[in-house]
C-alpha cells in the first residue's frame, strides 16, 4: 500500500523511502503550522490540515534543532532559522559557547480519519550526557507513541524520534538543512550515507517506530 508523505522537503522524502517498506508519495503541499513549544502539538495539526487537503490517509514530519546553550532554540523555529540566519551563522553562534551540545527532534504524524487507542511502549533514554531536559524533552524521550485527540479533532497517532549531538563547524555534503554541522559519534550527518544516517536519526528512530506500526495494523486488519 502506498503513504502518502505531505511535505514541501524532498530530504525528508529521501529519508522516508529508505526506510518504509511500502511505496512513499510525495504530495508536495505547504501545511499551515502553528506556533508552539511542543513538536508534538505542531506535527498533529499539520497531519489534519494535510488528511484535510490530501482527503486520504497521510502522515507529516516536522523536526528541528535543539540548542542547549540556547534552551532549545531553534527547535521549533529550525526551517525559519535555516532559511533567514543560516547554518553557517548558527555554527558560529554556538561555536562560542563552552556548551555546543544539541539534539534533532522530530515527530511523524499520521492521520486517516480513524480513531486510535494510545498504546504506550518501553521508554527509549538514548541521552549520551545523561543530563536533565526540558519538560518537553521528557516527555517525548518517554512516550515512543501516542495519539493526539484535542477536543472534536480529528485524532493522530504520532511517533517520537530524538538523537543527542553536538554542533560542529560545517564537514560533509550529504543530507539536507542543518546536517553539516550536527555530529554524532565524531562524524556529522552531512558525512554519512543515507542510511546510515536513519539507523541513528529522530527521523529515522520516529520511521521506525511508525514502520512497525504500520506493519502490525497491516497484519492484523
Ligand atoms: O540537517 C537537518 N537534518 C535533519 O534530519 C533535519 N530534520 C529537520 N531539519 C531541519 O529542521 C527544520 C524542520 O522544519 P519543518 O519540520 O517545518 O520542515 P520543512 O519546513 O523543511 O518541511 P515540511 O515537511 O514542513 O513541509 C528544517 O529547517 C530542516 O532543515 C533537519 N536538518
């Protein structure tokens, strides 16, 4: 069966379709996004807003880099940032900090019009510094899975991705927005293949999970 992927970033859509075993569409469409903290929050309502415009099953990505020296920011702003600072500018603004750590955060967001049970599953703690995060940050590093139902809303399964890095000056020419400058294990995602970049991404820890899901609501339909 194929999914169809509403995005306006084919680097996501790269990413997506090393990963799923089904066929991925893109349906290149600009989804409206809200303002919040909570990645969480932003990725369900783009997945309405795009089932809404796509009138089939669809899911979302949204993403973006978690800046501990600047408590998070970018975050939810990263594409805003990306397209009007630069990666190059926010190399050198974290480059003068003592603390250069930071995190990819993503969510993938699924909706079909169909009601879902949230259905918890083990908590994935990756945090190489083992420090203390965000309420936001908990929350997602201990919910693998859950569905988002606001009042008379559509509801969404969404599931959580997070990698811990650090911010590097620009190595590599691989993968896409701010890959150049994120290392993880001594080499940035720009330097890594594709693939090897979704066995350790928010991206691909978030497709996993949804991988799977998909898998199991397909063997037991
Ligand atoms: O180097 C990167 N490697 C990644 O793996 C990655 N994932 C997200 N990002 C950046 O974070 C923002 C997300 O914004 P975002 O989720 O709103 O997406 P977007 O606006 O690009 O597309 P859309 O899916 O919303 O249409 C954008 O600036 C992306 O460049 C990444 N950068």
């Amino acid at each position: 069966m194929t999914v169809t992927f509403v995005t306006t970033n084919p680097g996501k859509v790269n990413e997506a379709r090393e990963y799923l075993a089904e066929p991925v569409e893109q349906l290149d469409f600009d989804t409206p996004e809200i303002q919040s903290a909570d990645l969480g929050a932003i990725a369900a309502h783009k997945a309405r807003a795009a089932y809404e415009h796509a009138g089939e099953p669809v899911f979302v990505d949204d993403a973006g880099l978690f800046v501990e020296a600047f408590d998070g920011f970018p975050g939810p702003f990263s594409s805003y940032v990306h397209d009007t600072v630069g990666v190059e500018r926010v190399w050198r603004l974290t480059g003068e900090e003592d603390d250069r750590a930071a995190s990819f955060r993503g969510v993938v967001a699924y909706c079909d019009g169909d009601d879902f049970e949230a259905t918890p599953e083990p908590v994935d703690r990756e945090d190489r510094r083992g420090q203390d995060r965000s309420a936001d940050e908990r929350a997602a590093a201990t919910t693998d899975e859950r569905v988002r139902t606001d009042d008379g809303d559509l509801s969404v399964k969404l599931f959580y991705g997070v990698v811990p890095g650090e911010i590097v000056a620009p190595r590599g020419d691989g993968g896409f927005g701010y890959d150049p400058i994120f290392e993880y294990d001594d080499r940035t995602f720009a330097e890594m293949d594709p693939d090897e970049k979704n066995a350790v991404s928010h991206r691909g820890r978030a497709l996993a999970k949804f991988a799977d899901w998909l898998a199991e609501r397909d063997t037991a339909e």
